[in-house]
C-alpha cells in the first residue's frame, strides 16, 4: 500500500479553527484533488459540520467542545493538550497547509503549535490565514496581529489575506455571508494554486522541490489572483494577479515568485510565456521564478493566473504603494508653490487648500500668476461659471467634486 505513494508528494491541508474549518470546507466542495484534508477545533458542533478527512476535537477536556470563546489563550492550551494527537495525524506529510481565520480563539491561537510540530517533523509548513474585517471590532484586529506574530515564527512562508481588501472587489450591497464566503474563496486560491502544480498534470509540470525552492523559510510573502478572456487574456490575467488589490504591497524586490497558470486545453505556450515574462519584469531581476501551467477544462476560454512572491523585505513595499498613491495628489499641488515649503500640510489633497486662500490676497502668489497669464484677474477665475464648464473640470471624478 504504501509503495506506490513513494514517488508522490503528500500534501496536507489543516483548518484551525472556526474561519480554517469553514476554509477547507470549502475546498472539499470544490474537489480540490491530491490533499488530505485535516479539520481542528474546540467546537464540537463546528466539527460535526466538517466534510474533512480527520477531524480532530481539541476541545474535549479544556473547553467541554463549546469553543474557546475567542480567546487566543484557550485555543493554544487546547493545542498544546493534544500535540502527541496532531503529530500523529501530522506524520508523513511532505507539505503542510496551516489555513485559519486569524482574530478568534483556536485559529489565533492553536494554529502557530500545529505548524510548529508540523515543522518539526520536516514538513514543508505554509500558513495560510486571513485578517479580520474591521467591522470585526480592534479587539479582534489586535488579537491577529499577535496571532500572526506568532505564526509567522513557525512557518516556512505565511500569506496574510486582509479581508477588508475583499470589500474592494465585491458589490456594495454584498452580504455579510458572501463577504467570508469570498475570504474562504481566496484561501482556497492560494492553497490550490500552489497544490495543482505538483498534484495535477499540465503543460508544464513542476514538482515538490521546485515548490520548496522558493517557499522553504521565504518569511512573509503575497498572494495576487487574477483571470481573463479573450484575446491576450493571459498577459491580462498576469496584470490583474500582481496589481490585485489583495496584494498589500508591491512584488518588487521578490526574490522567490511561484507562478500558477490555468486554462482549458486551447491555453498556449506563447501566451504562457508572455504572462510569465510580466510577472518577471515586476519582481527582482534576480529572482527565482518557478511556474508552471495546469490544463483545466472547466474553465473554458478563461485563464487563471495565481502569483505568490516571497523572499523580501515586508517594510518597504508598503510605503511605496503609499507614495504611488500619494503621488497622484501630490501632481496635483504641483502649481502651488506653497504646498512644498510646508511638507506637513502636503500629507493629504485637502491640507493644502488653506495656503491657496491664504495665498491669494497676498502680492506674491498674483505677481506669480500674471507671469502664467496676462491677465490679473486669474487667481479668482477658479470659483467663476466659466472654468466650470470647461470640459476638463467636467471630467474629474465624483468623488473631487
């Protein structure tokens, strides 16, 4: 029995938690193939709704099966209790998926002592977890940070999906059930777009080492996802995935980059290239690349592509999306030549209103003006009907209006 599983690499999946159960709940109903999936929690009940391969209640002694009553404390101790129980089940894994909904009690707190022993017996160890949405209140949000700390200490690579960023993609009028139905959607995405290239045949195929090249001990790394049709449907894809707003920062400076192309049996070897040279020019220009392209009819003529860059500095990325952001109002204030002696009101569009009005009675800032425009009075055509209706002020968005 055991012989023929020589040459393949087992892959587990383990949902910590409540958010972790929910998680591989989801990916069981979407057939994700050649994982074994693993359900831990300290709520009975929750277990009893679980579709896992092993479930493991941790919450016998400790918390009677009730939950741990979003106490990260609890949900470690659980874990802690049961840890010759978790290794057993943990055993012979080459690859081991940590998936949990960072902020409560078993998830924030249990998931750092399984892949902890996950780790320590060779397992390649991936976290993957969410940050609560903020209507989840600062208590919560507080708790993930630490939990997350935690975390990032015993795993080999962790990916941190912020759910608020999901509301940036879903409809205003989202529920509250579809808005986590989504953040299970994603977690799905970053386990499968790693699990397909080495359990599902395809164009080009990678194996377990390719994938432990780049993810062993990467730290922190990003997950974009993003999909196409239609012509240069890849390359688009490829585009949506390493701009994708649930990227918290940018790839640049990556030097580990998984790349995950899927598509139907039309997808080219040509159009694989191109979205795999994009997402190249973005990260390190030494940076260790590994991709690779899985065959799956069901998408018709849509292609997916799952990008996961690891391997840098978390502290900078952010700042530069903040700058790019910043950038577009800072063009803006360019004409106004009060707007860069005073660097601090030039944090935000609307802190460098009060020195045009107080600039504009002044002698100075009208003597600079007629320089631009014959006429004087050009300082007050700015409120006046007729720049209104110019075309291009019409153009600007609603919400500068």
């Amino acid at each position: 029995m055991a012989a023929p599983q020589n040459y393949l690499a087992v892959i587990k999946v383990i949902g910590v938690g409540g958010g972790g159960v929910n998680a591989i709940n989801r990916m069981i109903e979407v057939g994700l193939k050649g994982v074994e999936f693993i359900a831990i929690n300290t709520d009975a009940q929750a277990l009893l709704m679980s579709d896992a391969d092993v479930k493991l209640d941790v919450g016998r002694e400790l918390t009677r099966g009730l939950g741990a009553g979003a106490n990260p404390a609890v949900g470690r101790k659980a874990a802690e209790d049961h840890r010759e129980e978790i290794e057993e089940v943990l055993k012979g894994a080459d690859m081991v998926f940590v998936t949990a909904g960072e902020g409560g009690g078993t998830g924030t707190g249990g998931a750092p002592v399984v892949a902890n022993i996950a780790r320590s017996l060779g397992a390649l160890t991936i976290g993957v977890v969410t940050r609560p949405f903020t209507f989840e209140g600062r208590r919560r949000a507080n708790q993930a940070e630490d939990g997350i700390a935690e975390l990032r200490e015993e795993v080999d690579t962790l990916i941190v999906i912020p759910n608020d960023r999901l509301l940036s993609i879903s409809d205003r009028q989202v529920s509250v059930l579809d808005a986590f139905k989504s953040a299970d959607q994603v977690l799905l995405s970053g386990v499968q777009g790693i699990t397909d290239l080495i359990t599902t045949p395809g164009l080009i195929n990678l194996d377990f080492a390719d994938v432990k090249s780049v993810m062993s001990e990467a730290g922190s790394a990003l997950m974009g996802i993003g999909s196409a049709r239609g012509d240069d449907r890849a390359v688009a894809a490829a585009e949506m995935a390493i701009s994708s707003p649930l990227l918290e920062a940018s790839i640049d400076g990556a030097r580990g980059v998984l790349l995950s192309i899927s598509g139907g049996s039309d997808l080219g070897l040509f159009e694989i290239n191109e979205a795999a040279q994009l997402v190249s020019e973005a990260a390190h220009p030494e940076a260790n690349i590994i991709f690779g392209a899985v065959i799956d009819d069901a998408l018709g003529d849509e292609v997916r592509v799952t990008v996961i860059a690891a391997g840098f500095d978390g502290g900078q990325p952010p700042a530069r999306r903040d700058n790019v952001l910043g950038s577009s109002s800072a063009k803006r204030e360019e004409p106004a030549p009060a707007a860069r002696p005073e660097p601090a009101r030039s944090i935000g569009g609307l802190g460098t209103l009060p020195p045009r009005e107080e600039s504009a009675p002044a002698e100075p800032v009208p003597a600079a003006n007629e320089t631009s425009h014959p006429q004087t009075p050009s300082p007050q055509v700015p409120p006046a009907r007729p720049y209104d209706s110019s075309a291009e002020e019409l153009d600007v968005p609603d919400f500068l209006k």
